[in-house]
C-alpha cells in the first residue's frame, strides 16, 4: 500500500495564516468603509443598534465588546447591498425569504411573519383576553357615546386570512377559531359597535391587498371607508372619477427584504380623496403633514360632513386616512398610544374611529385608552368585608390630570370576574366607586388576564393639580363576579404613590 504524502507543517500553516488574513482583511475593509457604504437606513424599517458607549451611567460598560458587535452587525459597509443580494439568491433558487419578518409566498405575493401565529393557530388569543378587550372597548365606546358622538370599531384583516391561496404550501393553515373569531364573539356580547370589514373585502370581485406591502391598496382602503361610515350611520362621500397613481411606492415587506433595491408596486388613489390640506401648528402642537406622522390635524375643501372626526389608527390607517379627511370638515388622525379621549373635547369630535389592524388586537387588552373612570353607586360597597383567600395589587403614579392606579387581582380566576371596581374613601367621608379598565398583563409564562387599570381625575379626590397628596385617601380593590362582589385588598393611597 502506498504511503499517504506527508504535508508539510510549513504550508498549512502558510495557508491558515492567509485564510485568517483575508477574513481579517474583509472584516477590517467593512468596517472601515463603513461611513460611505451605509445607504438608507431607514429601508429597513427597524431600529438599528446605538454605537457603544464605554461608560454608562457614569459605571465602566462592561457590555461594550458585545454592545460593538451588534453595531457591527447593523453597520458594515455595504451591508443593505448583501442583504439584498442575498434575499435575491435565495428567492431566485429556494424560493424563501432571507429575513425572518418576511414570509414568500407564491406569484411574488409577501406576507408579515408576524402573522403566522394566529394564521397557523399556534398561538390564539384566549376568550379571558378577548373578554378583557371587548369590556375595554365598551368603555371606550360609553364614553365616546355618553358625549353625543358616534362611534365606531374597524378591524382590518391580516394578509393571510384575507388571502391565504398565495401562501406558500409549507406554511398550512391551522385549524379551528382564529384571534379575530374570539375577539368577535366577546365584542358582540359586550356590545362594541365592530365593523365587519373582512366581510366587505372578501365578497369584492377585485384583489385587496398590495402583493409587496402588508396593508391594502387605494381601493381596498375605499372599501374599509364605505363600510366604516355605514358603521357609524353616515353617508359615504362618492369618490368617483379621475385616480393618481404612485408609481414610486414600495411595499413595507419589500423594503424589509430588499433594503437596496426595492421594486416599486404603483398605488392609485382617487383624486377626490385629497381634496384637503393639513392645519396643524407643526412643532406647537405636535402635528405633521404626511400620513406616516403619529399626529395629524386636516380641514376638508369642500366637506361632505360639517362635523369632526377623531379617529385612532395605525399604519392601515395611512391609506384610510385621505378619504376621511376628505369628508369630514375637521379630522385628527393619531397614532399615539395609549388612545388620549381628551381629544374628544379638544376637536369637538362628532364621530370616533377606532382602527387596529387584526394582528394587534391584544393590544385593547394590554393597553387600555387614556380617560376618566366611569363611576357606579358606592352604597352598597362600604360594608364588604375584604376577602381572606384572594387578594390585589395596587400601584398609584402621576399621569397628567389623572391619578393612573394599576394592580392585578390574585386568587381569583380572571374569567369569572366580570368588573373590577376601586372603591375611594377621602378623609372628609365621601366615597367614589370607579370602574377600572380590565388587562391582560404580559408575563414570563405568557399573560396574567386578572390586570386592572383606571384613570381618577386628582380633581375628584381633592387632590392638589401640581403635587398630589392623597394623605388618608384609602382605596379597595372589588371583584365583581356572577355570584356578587368580593373585596380584596385596601391600601391607601399616598403610600401606594410612594
């Protein structure tokens, strides 16, 4: 048997030194092109890593090595440029994405991972949560009611349950009840005004929804504005007639996956629906002039409707947004979060619009809106004894007008309970029974649905506006359930604001 040659130790070595100097040399040539390679950061619509600090907090950043590789990560020269050239490798010959935000389906058609939980039912929103949303809402909705508004709840359907055929065939639909099923069963019984938009989308002949983008195009947004002003019992504006068209526009998952050279998807919109212009005192107030801005304020050319309009949105909303401000005299569109209900009365709103896109309905249980607690009879809630096997949190903190107080209940079961109350005692006897916001506090183990959050205007407590002092304020945390109220926890006040 011939002898296997022997290698000489002098040349691998001369190899590895060389392999290991290209390596160096292509990391060492990334970084330091780094300030002309960089292109749009904004493309790639996340937050990219802070450069690292080596003192924070006025403490040596013991985390510095690791907190540079994750600038690296996000800052290499020419880095947007491999992205892409990788995502177009791998979907020219796998036919896969190469971001985990991007799902590829079939005939170019992109879908937001994020969606995929409730699309393959691995992850469903629970009737508890659902409960505690819907109550929310109703609150919201009492409250927007009781000030002669209208309201109205618009839930745009995810991508995929609105068009799952191009989904490709190794991420299967799951089976049984979806978030959206179990939400719309909690919101009818707890009597939410909710439009059915996925209905009117999919009875229409025409495809909705942008290939490349997560939301819908200029009609599909037309569509979701007729169904939503017949929600609130008003006359839609016709927007018939001539149509502009984006031919510049880039879908949100498109730029996702193609950071450097994104394909552009035309957008049309009728014309009619821009007939309106942007009033707001910019950098005074907070307001911009582009539908992407969290704050916008509008007056309308020639208004169809003389009232106002107040309408909570999210990025559905961008192309909702033209037809609405195009209608109403006055409009404010916001972003912002929690949903401020001061701005009712700010605007004069006439009409209310709340619109979340379906993948975030969680949120109406996680983060209730911003406004004062309704209040119910105290009387009968003086003499309840405190319960001794369940009991309650409580946490008071300043927020504006408001006294925020947020807690959980413990030792209940949080789908037998159908109200938490806060029963207030101030030092001069009176008392004030308010009805708090139900929430699903999110946890290591997933979510605690026994949360409760309210609003207590300081006014009401005789609290001072500037400083609140709640000295001898006393407040009991009430579980109302179908077998009666049970008490379970007193604590006072200034205490909890320490």
């Amino acid at each position: 048997m011939a002898e296997r040659p022997q290698e000489d130790p002098g040349t691998a070595k001369g190899w590895a030194v060389a392999y290991l100097a290209v390596v160096l040399g292509a990391l060492a040539a990334l970084l330091v092109l780094v300030p002309v390679g960089q292109g749009d950061r904004s493309a790639e619509l996340q937050k990219l890593a802070e450069p690292p600090a080596l003192v924070e907090d006025g403490h040596p950043n013991v985390g510095y090595l690791a907190d540079a590789g994750d600038w690296f990560d996000d800052h290499f020269a020419f880095r947007q440029d491999l992205i892409t050239l990788n995502a177009r490798l791998r979907s020219a010959l796998f036919g896969v994405s190469a971001t985990d935000q991007v799902v590829e389906g079939t005939e170019g058609w992109l879908y937001y991972a994020g969606t995929m939980d409730d699309y393959q039912r691995t992850d469903v929103m629970g009737e508890t949560m659902a409960a505690n949303a819907a109550f929310n809402l109703s609150l919201l909705q009492g409250y927007v009611e009781s000030r002669g508004a209208r309201f109205a709840l618009a839930v745009p359907p995810d991508k995929n349950a609105l068009y799952p055929e191009w989904m490709p065939y190794w991420r299967p639909p799951g089976a049984g009840e979806s978030s959206m099923d179990v939400f719309r069963e909690a919101a009818e019984e707890a009597g939410v005004n909710l439009v059915d938009l996925h209905g009117a989308l999919a009875s229409a002949d025409a495809t909705l929804y942008m290939k490349t983008d997560t939301h819908w195009d200029g009609e599909g947004a037309l569509i979701g504005y007729d169904r939503i002003m017949d929600g609130l019992g008003l006359s839609a504006a016709s927007f018939d007639g001539p149509t502009e068209t984006d031919e510049g526009f880039v879908g949100d998952l498109e730029a996702m996956l193609y950071p450097a050279d994104p394909m552009p998807e035309p957008l049309t919109m009728p014309a009619r629906a821009l007939d309106f212009s942007f009033t707001g005192d910019g950098a005074a107030d907070g307001s911009g002039d582009d539908v992407e801005d969290a704050y916008l304020l509008t007056e309308a050319t020639a208004p169809e409707l003389q009232g106002s309009l107040l309408m909570f949105r999210d990025s559905f909303g961008n192309a909702l947004m033209p037809y609405f401000a195009s209608t109403f005299e006055r409009a404010c569109f916001s972003k912002l979060e929690p949903y401020d209900l001061s701005k009712l009365e700010e605007v004069g709103a006439s009409a209310v619009v709340v619109e979340r896109a379906e993948r975030h309905l969680a949120f109406f249980a996680t983060d209730p809106p911003a406004m004062a607690a309704p209040t119910v009879p105290a009387e009968r809630l003086l003499s309840l004894p405190v319960d001794a096997e369940a009991t309650a949190t409580l946490e008071a903190t300043e927020n504006g007008p408001y006294l925020q107080i947020d807690g959980a209940a413990h030792g209940i079961d949080p789908s037998d309970v159908e109200r938490i109350l806060v029963l207030v005692r101030t030092p001069d006897g009176g008392s004030r029974a308010y009805v708090a916001f139900r929430r699903s506090i999110e946890t290591e183990g997933g979510y605690h649905d026994g949360g409760y959050r309210l609003y207590v205007p300081k006014g009401a407590l005789g609290l001072d506006g500037a400083s609140a002092s709640a000295e001898g304020v006393e407040a009991t945390v009430i579980a109302q359930t179908g077998e009666g109220s049970v008490a379970l926890a007193t604590m006072d006040l200034q205490e909890a604001l320490e």
